[in-house]
C-alpha cells in the first residue's frame, strides 16, 4: 500500500472509535440472547468454542477481570456451572425491550451507560496510551480548568509510563490525606471527582430513567440490614466473622436451615436474606404498576376489555412472535399497539388518548413480567446459582476479606458507605411539586468531597496495615496499566499515524483491500467523524470549565447547569438518543430515545419508569443544556470494515494479545 493511501492520523482515531464503538454496543446488547452466551467461549465455556461471539469483550475479560485479586482463583466450574447458566436463564426470561414500552428503559439505560464506558477502556486497550515526554516538575492551578484537564493527562503519562503508581502507593500506605501527596496526583484527583460527579448526575437527575433508579436505590438501601452487618463486623476472629457474615447474607429461611444445625442436609429451597431484600423490592415496584394497570381499566376512555386482553397477551409471547410484531411495526411505520390490536376481533379504532393509555398499559404489563422474572431466577431458581456464585465467590476471596479484617475497621467503613448513600439520595431525589430546582453536577461534586475522606482513610488503613493486601492490588494495578503501554515506536508509521495507536497498522491494512470509490468514501465519512470528535471535545472541555469554576463559586446562583463533562457522557447520551421506539399513534417512522428524552408526552414517562409519576422530566432538566451535536453518518464505514475488524479481534483473541500488529 501506498504512503498516499495511508489514513492520516486524525482518520485512524475516527476509525478506531467508530469501530470501538459499534462493536462495543452490538456486543453488550447481544448477551440478551441465549446464543450469544453459547457462544462466548471461555470461561463460560471450554476452550472448544472456536470463533467468539463478543471477542472485543472477550479481550477485556482476559486483560482485566480473570487476573483481579482472588477472582483469578475462581475455578473453571464457577464459570460453567453458575455464571454460564445464571446468564442463560437471564436471556431466556424475555425481558421487555424499548421498543415496546414507547420509551427507554432501565435496562437499556444500564446497557448503554456500560457500553459507553466498556469502549474508551477498549480504545485504550487496542491502540494504547500515546506516549510522551515524562513532566514531573509542572506546576498546576486547581482552579485553572486547563490546568487540572493538563493534570490529568500528566498522571496518566506518569501512571502508565512512569513510577507515579509506586510513589502513589507508598504514600497512601504513610497517609490518608490527599494533600501530601504530590500536586499532580491532587490535581488529577480533582478530574476524576468532577467526572464521577458528573456519572451520578447524568445517571441519576439527567437520564429519562434517573429518578426511578434513584427510587429503587431507596427502597434497597431502606432494606439493607447495615445494624446486624456492623455488629457481626464486631467479631474479632476472622473466620468467626465471615462466617457469621455468610449465615446472615446467605442462610436459606426455611426449617432444613434449624436441621443443617444440628447435622441434617440443608435444602436448596427457600431464599436468603439478600434474596428476601430483592424480592420485596421487585415486589413492592409490581404492587404500584398494578394500580396504575387498574386505573387504566376503569378509566372511562380506556381501551376495550379485549384490546387490553390482546395487550396482555402480547407480554406472555414467546421472543421470536415478539420481535415479528417489532419488524412489522417497523416496516409498516404503524404503532407497535396497533400491530397488536389487529389480531383483536371487532376491535374499536383507537384515538390518540386510547392509544397513549393502551401504550402505558402495555408498559406497565411489560415492567410487571419483567420483575416477576426477574425474581424467578434470582430468587426461586433451582439450583440457587446465585447463592451457589456467591458462595463460591466468598471461598476464594477468603484471604482478602480476612487481611481486611486486620487491617481494616469495616464496620465504620460500613457507616461510612452507609452516610454516603443517605446523602446521595437526599440530593438526587427531585421533587417537583415543591418547585426546587434540580441538583447540578457541582452539587454531586460537593457531595464526593464531602465523604472523600472516608474513601481515603479506608485505603490508608488497608495499605498500612495489610502489607499482603498492598502487595496483590499493587501486583494487579501494575499488570492492568501494562495494558495501556504502547509497543509501536512513534516513527514506525507514515504520517505519524499513530492516533490509533498499535492497531494503526491494522486499520491501514483493511482499507486497504477496499475498491478506490470505496476508500474515498471510507474517508470522507472519517473525515466527517474526526470534525465531530473534535467537537464533542470541544463541548466537553466548556463543559469541566464551568463545573470547575462553579465548583469553586459561594454561591450557586450565576452558573447554569449546561451539561455534564465528559467524552463518554456524551457518547452515552447519543447511544441512548439511538435506541429505537414505537411510533405514535399517528404513525410515521420509528422513533428513537432522543424523542423520549424531550417529549412526556410521547412515551411512558408520563408514568414514571414502569409505573411510577416522575418528579420531573428529562426535558426539563436538560433546558439548559447545549443543543446536543448531530453524529455524522458513517454507516459505509462500518458496512465495509467491520468484518475486517471483528476478524482482527478474533486473532487477538486467538493469541491472548490486546494489540499490535497481526
């Protein structure tokens, strides 16, 4: 291949990340089907699955899960004889899509939020951190935004290039206070606060679903038995303590439990104690949808008892006669309802009320099954694969608990956790009928600061009295930063191509096989994408500008919330506006999660999720928010190179490598 022909640097990243995150999001979203986990190869199965069905997530597994502390003296049967069935039981429950709802769920919320993050540390995985210059002598201004983005990028440099990590543990191991540390560890910790801050934020106040994970987040931490935790955490033997631990958390409730006492066999049936907490929780947000379900029944515009019958019946289908309603409702530009109530003799044409009602019916119906499966197979399932995993999990985690045990005072670090989740529910709870204004990112930032000691004392405690606990994660954070070094020299590509990093060979390579009308219009769409990104920075470095300077502000009043910081936030924001729904009563194209983020009254959330009245609106937590950025289309792009790129996966795969030229 030519020099000429060669992407430039800017195209190369563009490249990568639209294949990262494609390939990211089309992996995550294919573990909701059973094959898909058939297929995943190991360790969920032998090593006689020849071609995985998720490689890129394949590569993250064996980089920086299998090797975590304890989890790599897993044995190979937990993986599967709990965790393979665990997640094909998942699947084959059928939970609800998006689609159907008219509106973006939990789940899909979750999914795209992981898929989101899953792809910058994939990017970094493939390609690489660029290196440069080593700075150990700059100095920073904490209220500069420039300086902490700066800082940030100084600490990874010297994290994955440099000695920072063993300087880092060192120091936490003689001190809990941040300030001793050096000023670029201070500064980057500023960064990385801002961006949980805005994590929280964006998932719990901005997101069409926020609200009501912050509910379900209530009802669990109400429920958590964090009294009889601390006081078994009293115990001073160790092995005394977790296993006091063990028969609080996982004692099955039933009569072989008193028997197993006194040498009898202990039954699988019954539920533990976390098992009970799930279950009423699932149950009690059940309890309220059947209400709303009610209402919707007796209202005097309510659809007629047999389309809410077809409705019913529709959740119960199997997968397959689900998504053949979806793909006709797609093809045909007509409602998913009206697909539905087609099969319904003498059915009475619905109006637009009928139709939102019968929309809303149809969502609380989904939300209702969907929770009743979920209780049937992290509750009632037989064999208990989620007790046999956490059983399972605890064996091998043994050494750390017990080393934390002496090093550690886990029950203040209880009440630490515990304080922490009272207030992050006080503020992340919206209520709109007292007219506040909802929480900003700088009010979850304050919120970290304040409980940030408790988190730094922990870890002190942990490194200065437990040398062997030091040792594992030190072992462990050194092998995962190994992951990011770059093995290709600087100059070893044309163009200093090597914004892709290591897979820049790689990416050259695909295109060039491509026609030359191919590649032209490989490039323009690139060209389009690299514009875009650089945007997206644009609009996040304003974005950190104005948390930190509001941050660092009195007062609140003068600085409008206009937006979360972050690249991936934004992404996660765009996966989510992608996500396809119904159409309307009216008809027309399908719509997408963008349209259910700004209009109620198009979607469910005139109900909350699945069934509770929000406190307030996504649209209306957003008004000020920058016009989101379009992404541009780059569909021929991944038309022609993905294929290319899942089959470089698969040989990274093959050969255990996260990078470099194959």
């Amino acid at each position: 291949m030519a020099n000429t022909d060669l992407l430039s640097s800017e195209q190369a990243h563009a490249l990568l990340d639209v294949l990262t995150s494609h390939v990211t999001l089309t992996e995550i979203e294919s573990l909701k089907y059973s094959q898909t986990v058939a297929t995943f190869g190991p360790p969920l199965q032998p090593s006689t699955v020849e071609t995985a069905s998720t490689p890129l997530l394949r590569i993250l597994l064996q980089s920086f899960i299998i090797d975590l502390p304890g989890f790599r003296n897993v044995s190979s049967r937990f993986w599967t004889d709990s965790i393979y069935p665990l997640a094909t039981a998942l699947d084959e429950a059928n939970l609800s899509e998006s689609y159907d709802k008219g509106s973006v769920g939990i789940r899909r919320t979750l999914s795209t939020a992981s898929a989101s993050i899953v792809e910058s540390v994939a990017r970094g995985r493939l390609g690489g951190y660029p290196k440069q210059p080593l700075k150990e002598d700059s100095r920073y201004d904490k209220a500069n935004p420039d300086d902490v983005v700066k800082a940030w990028d100084d600490f990874l440099q010297r994290i994955i290039y440099g000695d920072l990590l063993d300087k880092m543990f060192v120091k936490a191991a003689e001190t809990d206070k941040l300030s001793d540390h050096e000023l670029v560890v201070q500064v980057a910790h500023q960064y990385a606060l801002i961006i949980f801050a805005a994590l929280l934020h964006h998932n719990l106040i901005v997101s069409p679903r926020g609200q009501s994970m912050v509910a379900l987040l209530n009802r669990l931490h109400r429920l958590a038995p964090y009294y009889l935790i601390k006081q078994t955490l009293k115990i001073g033997n160790a092995a005394s303590m977790l296993n006091g631990m063990t028969q609080l958390l996982l004692a099955k409730m039933n009569l072989s439990t008193l028997t197993s006492w006194f040498g009898g066999q202990a039954s699988d049936s019954g539920m533990n104690l976390l098992q009970q907490i799930a279950s009423q929780v699932l149950n009690a947000e059940s309890a309220e949808m059947r209400k709303r379900v009610k209402q919707i029944e007796e209202a005097h515009n309510a659809p007629d008892k047999s389309q809410l019958e077809s409705l019913r019946k529709y959740v119960y289908q199997s997968s397959e006669e689900q998504q053949r309603r979806r793909s006709e409702s797609a093809s045909r530009s007509i409602s998913i309802v009206a697909v539905i109530l087609e099969s319904t003799t003498k059915s009475t044409p619905l109006n637009e009320r009928a139709h939102e009602l019968s929309l809303e019916y149809l969502s609380l119906q989904l939300a209702v099954r969907d929770r009743e499966q979920l209780i049937e197979v992290l509750c009632h399932h037989r064999p208990d694969l989620v007790t046999t995993s956490i059983r399972e999990l605890v064996k091998v985690y043994e050494p750390i608990i017990r080393a934390l045990h002496n090093a550690v005072d886990l029950g203040s670090g209880v009440t630490d956790l515990q304080n922490f989740v009272d207030d992050l529910i006080r503020l992340s709870l919206v209520d709109k009928a007292k007219a506040t204004e909802p929480p900003t990112v700088q009010d979850f930032v304050h919120l970290l600061e304040n409980h940030q000691g408790s988190s730094h004392r922990f870890i002190h405690q942990a490194l200065k009295n437990g040398k062997e606990l030091s040792q594992w994660y030190h072992e462990y954070a050194s092998h995962a930063i190994e992951q990011y070094k770059q093995i290709q020299k600087q100059d070893s590509v044309v163009d200093g191509g090597t914004a892709a990093g290591d897979l820049t060979y790689c990416l050259n390579e695909l295109v060039s096989k491509l026609s030359r009308d191919q590649q032209q219009e490989v490039y323009r769409q690139l060209d389009h994408h690299a514009a875009f990104l650089d945007a997206l920075a644009q609009q996040s470095k304003a974005r950190m500008d104005r948390t930190i300077r509001a941050s660092l502000a009195s007062e609140k009043s003068g600085f409008e919330d206009r937006g979360s910081p972050g690249m991936f936030l934004l992404k996660w924001q765009q996966f989510i506006d992608q996500t396809p729904i119904t159409p309307g009563p009216s008809g027309g194209a399908a719509r997408n999660g963008k349209r259910d983020s700004g209009n109620s009254r198009t979607n469910v959330t005139a109900v909350g999720v699945d069934g509770e009245k929000p406190a307030v609106t996504h649209h209306e937590l957003s008004k000020a928010e920058i016009p989101p950025l379009e992404p541009p289309d780059v569909s021929a792009v991944i038309q022609l190179l993905e294929p290319g790129f899942k089959e470089v996966l698969h040989r990274l795969v093959a050969t255990k490598k996260g990078k470099g030229s194959l």
